[in-house]
C-alpha cells in the first residue's frame, strides 16, 4: 500500500521543466519486489501499482525499485516502518486501508460475518 500511495503522490510534485523525472522507490519488501516483476501475479494491489507505474511512465518518469535490508537502521526506512506501525494501529488508519484495497476475500468477509452471528447470539 505504501508503494502504491507513494506513486500516486508523485503527480502532486511541483517540477520545474528541466527536472529529472527519476523516481526511486525504496523497500525492505522482497516480496512485493518479486509480485510487480512477475507478470503471472494479478493481486488488485500490485496491479494497481502496475498502472501507477505505468501512468508515470507515460509521463516521462524512470521509475526504479531498489530493495533495502530492514532494521539495519537506515534512517529512511525505520521513519516508514514507525509510520506504517502507526497507521495501523490509528482509526484514519483503518479507514485509509478500507478504503485504498476494497477487496476483501469471501473467505474473510464469511469469517467476519459469523463472528458477528456468534456475538449476537451469545448477547441474546
């Protein structure tokens, strides 16, 4: 999700007209490295990351991945993981969340709703 919104919010960058138009996005996630390169994926999220990039490079941008170890204390990265840790746990986070990735697997949507079945039943 990060790398998505990252992306996105490249057009709101105020350039001049000789700027480079290089983007490089940093990660500690392999496996969404991985995902985007593979062709044969077709999560809703990583497609959605494939547009935007696509979008930029529309644009005339370079967009380059790099993939950096965790928790080796690289400034960048540990400022990302705090703010992923606290847009977890806040309500605007949940919310940015719901309404960024809208598709929720059946299996999970049954789970939920029988969760709240069991609870109604138990309060009754």
């Amino acid at each position: 999700m990060a790398i998505l919104k990252a992306l996105e919010h490249i057009q709101n960058l105020q350039l001049t007209e000789d700027a480079d138009k290089i983007l490089l996005v940093n990660t500690d996630s392999k496996i969404t490295l991985t995902t985007v390169q593979n062709r044969n994926k077709h999560y809703i999220l990583i497609e959605n990351i494939r547009k935007e990039i696509k979008r930029l490079e529309d644009q005339q941008w370079t967009v380059l991945f790099n993939w950096v170890k965790a928790h080796i204390r690289i400034e960048g990265n540990e400022m990302a993981d705090q703010l992923a840790k606290k847009a977890a746990t806040d309500d605007i986070g949940h919310l940015v969340y719901d309404l960024c990735y809208i598709k929720i697997p059946t299996s999970e949507i049954g789970r939920q709703e029988a969760e709240k079945i069991i609870a109604n039943w138990q309060i009754k």
